[in-house]
C-alpha cells in the first residue's frame, strides 16, 4: 500500500507528465514558432477522442466480444469485457497501445494541417482567430456526435495496462501497480518527447523557426521558406499534443468531450509556457511543474478555505491564474529561465585542414604574407578566372 | 421540422443587429491597437448580466439598463486597454503577446462573471445562470420590442459613427492615428487619448449588445466565448481594416449562421434537427473561406482589378 505523500506525488507526476507534453509542444509552436495557438484543445481533444473511439472498437472486433451489441450505448459492459480478456493478454495490450498511439499522432497532424492549411500564410491573428474557432468546434462535436466519444455521456477506454494489476511488486496493491506503470508509461514518454523537442529545436529547423519568428521578411530575404517551416512546426507540435491527449484518456480510462475545455487544455498550457520562459524546454517544464503542484496543493486545500467564500473555488482558481499570466507577461514576460541562444552541434567529420599562417608571421622573416580578415572555421573557395 | 421562415427571419434580424455592434467594437478595437481582443465577448456578457440585475434586482425596465451597460463596457475596455495592453505596446511586445494579454483579461473577466453570477443566486436568489429575460420586453403591434430596438439602434450607431469619424475634428484625428500613428503624434494629436476613446466606444457598444442579448437568447456567463467565433468571423468576412465593414460582415455572418442552420435542420435525411448545435462550425467555415478567397474581406476587394481580371478572361 502506498502512503498519502506517495500517493499525491504519484497523482502529481500523472497530470504532470500530459501537461509536460502539451507544453512542450506549445513552446515549439509558439516559444520557437511564434505561432499563437488558441485551439491547443483541438489537438489534445483530437487525441483524446481517437483514443476513445479506436482501440475499443479494434478490440471488439478482435475479440468478437458485443457482437450485436450497440457500442455506445452497451459501451461499459463491453469495455468491462475487453479488459477482463485484456488483463491477460501483454502481447495484445502493448499492441494495441502502439496502435493507438500512432494513429493519434496521425490524426492529430491532420487535424493541424487541416486547420492551418488555409491561413498559414496570414498574419499571426489570423492564425490565432482560426485556431480559437476550430478548439471550439471540436469539442461541439465531441459533445454532440454520440458515436464518436458517447456525446455528453463519455465513452468508456479499454485498458491496455490492466496487465500490470496481475502481479505485485514492492507489496503494491494490484490498482496501485496499474497506476504507477501507467504513470510511469507517461513520465517515460514525456521524457522521450522532451529529448525530442530538444533535438529538434537544436537542430537546423529550430534556428530557421526563431528566425522566421523574429523577422519574418529577413528570413524570406534568406531564402528560408517561411510558411512550409511554419507549417512543419504546427504539423509536429499538433501529434505531439495529441500524444498528450492520449495519454491522459488512457490515465483516466474514459473520454468526455466536457473535459477538454478551453480552459484547462488551452489556457493552462499558455499559463504553464509563460510562467517557465517560452523557447527553452527546460524553463517550461519549471514552469508546467509549478504550476501542477500549486494547483495540486489548491484542491488539496480547497474543502478547508471552500465554507468561507460565497462561490465556488474554481473561480477563484481562474481569478488568480488569470492574474498571474497578465502579471507575468507585465513584469517577466521572459519567463522563469529566459531564452538561451541555441548550442549548436557540432558536424562530424574530417577536421577542417590547419591553417599555416601563425608560425610564420610571429618568426617576422616574412610578413609580407600576413592574412588579414575573419578567422573562419572553413575555408572560401575562390574561382580564379 | 419545417422551415418557418418569418421566424428564422426574426431571429437572424436580432442576432444580426446584436452581432454587428460587437463587431464595429471589435473592428475599432483592431484598427487602433492592432490586436484582436480575445476579451470582446466577456465585455459583452457585463452587459448581459447588468440587463440581470436592472431586470430582477432592482425591478426596472431593461431599457434602463442600456446606459450603465453602455458605461459598464466602456469602462471595462479602458481597463483592459490602460492595465494591460498599453504598457505592453509601449514596450514593442509582440502582437502574439498583446493577443495572450487579451486572452488572460478574458479569463479574468470570466471569473468574475462567475462569481458574481454564484454571489446573485446565492444572496438574492436569482437565476444567474442560463435565463432568458423575454418577459421583460415591451410589445410593439405582436412583436417583442427588441425585434425594433437593436436594428435601430445598429443604424442610429453608424449615422453617430459615420458623422464622428467625418465631421467631427476628433474623428479626423481618430482616422488620422488610425492611419499612421507617429506622423498623427508629430501634427499634435493625443494619440493615447483616441485609442481611449475608441477603447472605450468599443467595450460601450459590446456592453449595448450584451444588454439586449438576454431579451432574445440564453445569458450564462459564457454565453461571451462563444459569440467571439462569430464576432471573429463577422469581422473578418467584413473586412478588419475597415469600420463599415464590420456592418456588411456582422449581417452577413448572423443571417447566414441562422439561415443556413434553420435550413439544414428543416430538411430530412441526413439533415435534420440534430444538426442545430453544430452552429458555431458556420461561423469557422465563414472565416476560413473569406480568409481563402478574399483575405482582406468583402471591403476589402479590389473591384477594379476583379473586373479587369474578368475582361482579361473574356479576351483571352
């Protein structure tokens, strides 16, 4: 059995690790893309909603389990069947799991294409407007196409880590070992994508991104391509904020179209970013990890201060994250860890050939030779007609 | 279900009027300050809950409530604009961070909007969330006064607007920073005091919209977000860089949104009536065809260049 800390720390890590995900996508969108992306909810809902309509229908049909059998309306009693079977069957969970997974990162690069297709090449408040519009329509469809993710009833997830509750280790209770390896599934993910993210923005593109973000027409003078660039990014970051959504469905074993609001999937991630520092990974893991824990700690601490104010704590949750975002970007709006400039990698392969000139300059028998100019790590070659 | 059109044709009349006076807001708001304000439509719920509380509170006519609604907004707009937006313009931050300031004010706006609709039904038990307040509108000949009151006043607003903006010096002015605002600063104009002012038009004219709104359709405090797409996709399919615009913008996309939904759901398969809460996908789809064909809007087309593209064609 797991202690109380224990237990708030493992909780904390299992919205911990979505969140860090759905960050890390924004700041490459936003921190390195300088893409405004008010519809994040439409890639995590995205996400969310494949996960509620794929895998169990797959493992339906695989199973022959329902058979004659409404999905959505019969959904938990044919999901209380899947995972009786699954519970046994490793190979097939795991399987499944990556089925899903790939499909989301499929689907939630569509549904980025599909969204920016049309305005990426606009200003940026265009992007932003659309971006709004298309967060909202998703979720009216979530809400209201009961095939999809049961409509306002939510749909019920198979679970493809129900395995782990078989066996016990550490004296775990079989519920606790399949929290703690889905937690874990999601912490090593996000790790995964963390060190994703970094590479990408060290990269080549990640410097072709900044430029296109501070100055547009000089990136274009350059011969960057600005919006096939910008178009990648959104494409990359929309998976990866699916990946997010996914997870957590699979986390919470069910998806409900209500749960992917604006606020929590849109607003808290920009709250996160510019809490940490957009571009740098780092900072907004700080900062998504700060701002977790402190909303942890305020509905563990809710039912204490709750009996004393005429209304519900949730606004006064809004209020001041609110007011912390307007306060940041007034007094910090670099963030906790402020944008670094980008170590470069270095290229392998033969070392550029030594330069001779030093030795002979410095024995001062012939200085007519002397070279002037830059010091480059490579050499121009010159065309002589 | 049939089609009823005089109906349909009500509807669209309000929710037209009502969407073209958030969109002159938001236009004039754009204009000046170049930013969207993502905080438009929670302006506008202020006015939704003052109608509330002149209507239930203090028992009065909702007419009354236009005024304190006008100022309430107005005064809002000046606080997100002096508070928030100002100093970071001075700063030269980014549009993108001007528009996550926006965003930020929207949310605190919304909370409030929360706790004040829980404080009145908690304290004065009242309905604060989901209510409609057509009871309190007056009859003309049958129909409900709003029916008369928002189209007139959408008219009496643009007469006001089109007279400021050409008659008036400050309007000059207006137009002048609107244009160019360090050559406006380098004549004498107080170019602060104009995006006040048009800060404060803006926030008054959402304030107006929101009050006659519960007269008509459903107030909850978050009845503000969802408008927005349709504020968006009015200003847009309207035009941005033009006030007028918004006007040609805000009646196409109100009666297209309730025509086109009214429509689809009268026929029968596949359409019906369970296509009606997929509404706010007419606003998007709107948007994303304007900014396809005619990024600039419909004011913002070249007819002297589509007409010669069109000769061309016929020569070739």
């Amino acid at each position: 059995m797991l202690s109380g800390e224990s237990l708030f720390m493992l909780d904390l890590v299992a919205t911990f690790a979505p969140y860090m995900i759905i960050t890390l996508s924004l700041n490459l969108e936003y921190g390195f893309g300088g893409v405004p992306n008010f519809g994040k909810t439409l890639a995590v809902a995205g996400g969310a909603f494949m996960v509620g309509y794929l895998p169990g229908r797959i493992l339906a049909g695989i199973m022959g389990v329902g058979q004659g059998m409404d999905y959505v309306a019969q959904n938990a009693q044919i999901i209380t069947e899947i995972n009786n079977r699954l519970v046994f069957n490793v190979p097939l969970s795991l399987g499944i799991l990556l089925i899903t997974l790939v499909a989301v990162i499929l689907f939630g690069a569509f549904l980025g294409l599909l969204v920016t297709v049309p305005v990426v090449r606009l200003r940026a408040d265009y992007l932003a407007m659309t971006f709004l519009a298309a967060g909202e329509v998703i979720l009216v469809i979530g809400n209201n196409y009961p095939p999809l993710v049961g409509g306002t009833l939510g749909i019920g997830v198979p679970d493809p880590f129900g395995w782990a509750s078989t066996f016990s280790v550490l004296g775990l209770s079989p519920g606790e070992m399949r929290n703690v390896t889905v937690t874990l599934f999601m912490a090593i993910t996000a790790i995964i994508i963390f060190l994703y993210a970094q590479k990408l923005t060290h990269s080549p593109l990640g410097r072709v991104l900044r430029a296109i973000r501070d100055d547009e027409n000089s990136a274009l003078a350059l011969g960057k391509d600005v919006t096939s660039n910008r178009l990648k990014v959104i494409i990359f970051a929309s998976a990866i904020a699916a990946i997010g959504g996914a997870l957590y469905a699979f986390y919470t074993a069910n998806v409900i179209s209500t749960a992917y609001s604006r606020v929590s999937w849109t607003f808290w991630p920009w709250v996160m970013v510019m809490l940490g520092g957009a571009a740098n990974n780092l900072g907004v893991v700080c900062g998504t990890f700060i701002f977790v824990a402190v909303r942890k700690l305020i509905i563990f601490y809710k039912d204490i201060f709750g009996p004393f104010i005429p209304f519900d704590v949730v606004w006064l949750d809004m209020l001041l994250l609110g007011a912390a975002l307007v306060f940041i970007l007034l007094y910090k709006p670099e963030g906790l860890l402020p944008e670094k400039p980008i170590k470069t990698i270095k290229i392998e392969g033969p070392p550029p050939p030594k330069r001779e000139a030093p030795e002979e300059t410095s024995s001062s028998q012939a200085p007519s030779k002397k070279k002037v100019g830059l010091k480059l790590p490579f050499k121009f070659k010159v065309r002589k007609k | 279900m049939v089609l009823d059109i005089i109906s349909a044709f009500k509807d669209a009349i309000v929710f037209s009027s009502l969407l073209t006076l958030l969109t002159i807001g938001m236009t004039l708001t754009y204009l000046t300050t170049k930013v969207p304000n993502f905080a438009h439509g929670s302006i506008a719920t202020v006015g939704i809950y003052f109608a509330l509380i002149t209507t239930k509170l203090l028992g009065l006519n909702i007419y009354l409530g236009l005024l304190p609604s006008f100022f309430a907004g107005g005064v809002v707009a000046i606080l997100q604009y002096i508070v928030i937006l100002r100093p970071l313009s001075k700063r030269n931050a980014s549009i993108t961070t001007m528009m996550v300031a926006t965003i930020a004010f929207d949310f605190l706006l919304l909370s409030g909007l929360n706790i004040l609709a829980d404080y009145l039904s908690k304290s004065f038990l009242i309905i604060s969330r989901y209510f409609l307040l057509k009871g309190f509108d007056f009859f003309l000949m049958g129909e409900r006064g709003v029916l008369l009151i928002s189209p007139i006043l959408v008219i009496a607003i643009t007469i006001a607007l089109y007279l400021l903006l050409t008659r008036t010096k400050f309007g000059v002015a207006m137009r002048a920073t609107i244009e160019n605002p360090p050559l406006a600063g380098t004549v004498g104009i107080n170019a602060d005091l104009v995006y006040i002012v048009s800060w404060f038009v803006a926030g008054g004219l959402a304030g107006l919209a929101g009050c006659l709104l519960p007269l008509w359709f459903i107030g909850n405090p978050d009845t503000g977000t969802f408008i927005l797409i349709s504020i968006f996709a009015a200003a847009v399919t309207g035009g941005l860089y033009n006030i007028y615009g918004a006007i040609i913008g805000g009646y196409t996309v109100g009666f297209a949104e309730i025509f086109l939904i009214r429509y689809l759901a009268s026929l029968s398969d596949p359409f019906g009536a369970w296509i009606i809460p997929y509404r706010p996908v007419i606003p998007l789809l709107a948007m994303v065809i304007t900014l396809m064909l005619a990024p600039r809007g419909i004011t913002g087309i070249d007819v002297k260049r589509l007409r010669s593209m069109f000769r061309r064609n016929r020569n070739a």
